[in-house]
C-alpha cells in the first residue's frame, strides 16, 4: 500500500476523526481478531490506513473497508492491497443483515466516538459476525463490559452482552492518535454468544431495556406499575428478584427471562422496530 499523500486533509471534528497512527497498536488490534486465510473482514472508518496496513498484513480473504469521508474512501481505494476494497458509506447506514452467516465476517475499527454505542448496539444484533474489535473512548468501553451492581451498568451493558461475550483488552492514551483526544480509549474484544442464549424476542430485551433504565435509580416494582406493566411485578418474585431492586441489580440473564414473558404477553402487538430505541441509555 502506497502510503498516504502529503496534502492529505485535516482530521474533521464534525466527523469525531481521531486517526490511529500507532503502528504496534495496529498490528495488535489486528492480531485480536485471530485472522485466518478464510476471514472476511470489514473495517469501519479506515481514514489514512493504519489499521488497514496492519490488516492487510494477516492473513485474509477479502478486506471491506466503510469509509464515510470522501477523501479517505478515494485514497483507500486507490492504494489498497488486492481484495481490498473501499466504499464510500456511512457505517451507521449499513444493513449488517447483508453480512452472510456462512462468509466469516469479522469486523474491526477506530470508531468515532460519538457513533461507537449505536453502531456496536446494531452490530452486535444484527451481523453475523463471527468476531469483533473495536476501539472507543475508554469510558464507553467501561460500560460495554460492566458487571451488574456498578455504575457503569446500563441499557448497553445489558443488550451487547445478551448477544456477545465482551471483554476488554487494553487501554491506551491519546498520544496514539493525531489529534489526540481528550480522553483515553479501549479496545475491545466481541465473542458472539451462541444462538440458543441469545434474545428470544430482541424488541421485546430493547423495549424492557428502555423502560427500566430510563428510571435506573427507581425500585423495578414501580417501573412496572407506572408502565402499565403491574402484571410484571407480580412475576419478579418467581425468579427471585425483589420488587425493591433497581434496574443495575439485574444480572442480563434477568434481563433475557424477564424480556421473554413480555414477548409471550404482548404476542400479536404491532411492531414498531428498534430504530426508534435509545442504544446509549
């Protein structure tokens, strides 16, 4: 690959552009996908190609990289590596669905701070991936992998890991990237859990997810009751929760139990789809 041209443009604040310029950050990024011949991989915001190189360095068998800044997609597509390609696109627009079971996907990236909870929340649901790194901003990366009863444990939290295993691997400074941020990053490991674990009914987790957390500091009993969902307080004590915990206290396999009763009630409901659902809360 052809490095990057001398009249490159700024990093643009509007698209939260921190460009990873460390090398040995790379090549460890990359090697925590665990590459093989056969993988697919696709790379989210690639700019002037750091983790790009470092990814066209292991083996592979096609590299897809999403690039929402015109200048970079261009540039990327013209000084990629064979079976790299670039295409021009927001990442937050992508239908992951289009990333078959049977192809071997696995996606990485630097992501943009300000996108990286609702991209990793579709991700995570949606793609067939059979792995994923991602780096964020560390305090993202924190709630990603929290443990129920902390403060960082939320809506997040809970629908990443009902659909994956996080674990985080390493954090860094903002010397690593050009601008340097004003906050240190993470990087993050996704391990997909297995089917038979995952969401019975995913609108059903996010509709649960929303309605708890959105009052995280109140007792689970009264969220229910002020939901119009008394039936469901009634319900906590068979599974051994108290009507007195909050929504933090619930381990995800709460979460999961609880989400498949409201399924079952609400059975024949019209669906109105998870675009609407906050992926931060």
């Amino acid at each position: 690959m052809k490095p990057t041209s001398p009249d490159a443009p700024r990093a643009k604040k509007s698209l939260g552009q921190h460009f990873l310029r460390n090398e040995s950050v790379c090549r460890r990024i990359a090697a925590l996908l665990m590459p093989h011949a056969e993988d697919r991989v696709l790379e989210i915001g690639p700019g002037p190609g750091a983790l790009t190189r470092a990814l066209e360095a292991q083996p592979h068998a096609r590299l897809l990289l999403l690039e929402k800044d015109r200048h970079w997609a261009v540039e990327r597509q013209r000084y990629g590596a064979p079976g790299t390609r670039a295409v021009l696109m927001d990442a937050l627009r992508f239908d992951w669905r289009r990333l078959p079971p049977e192809s071997g996907w696995k996606i990485t990236g630097n992501l943009p701070y300000n996108v990286a909870s609702p991209l990793i929340w579709d991700i995570v649901s949606q793609s067939a991936a059979t792995r994923c790194v991602f780096m964020v901003q560390k305090e993202v990366g924190q709630r990603l992998a929290a443990a129920p009863g902390t403060r960082q444990y939320g809506a997040l939290s809970v629908w990443v890991q009902a659909h994956c295993l996080p674990r985080l691997e390493f954090t860094l400074g903002p010397g690593a990237f050009s601008p340097p941020p004003k906050v240190d990053s993470a990087v993050l490991s996704f391990t997909p859990a297995p089917h038979g674990e995952r969401p019975r009914s995913p609108l059903a987790l996010a509709r649960l997810l929303r309605i708890c957390f959105q009052q995280r500091r109140k007792q689970l009993g009264g969220i229910f009751t002020r939901a119009g969902l008394t039936w469901l307080a009634e319900v906590l004590p068979e599974f051994g929760l108290s009507p007195q915990l909050r929504p933090e206290a619930l381990p995800v396999e709460a979460f999961l139990r609880l989400s498949a009763l409201l399924a079952d009630k609400t059975a024949g409901e019209t669906e109105e789809g998870l675009a609407g659902l906050e992926a931060g809360t």
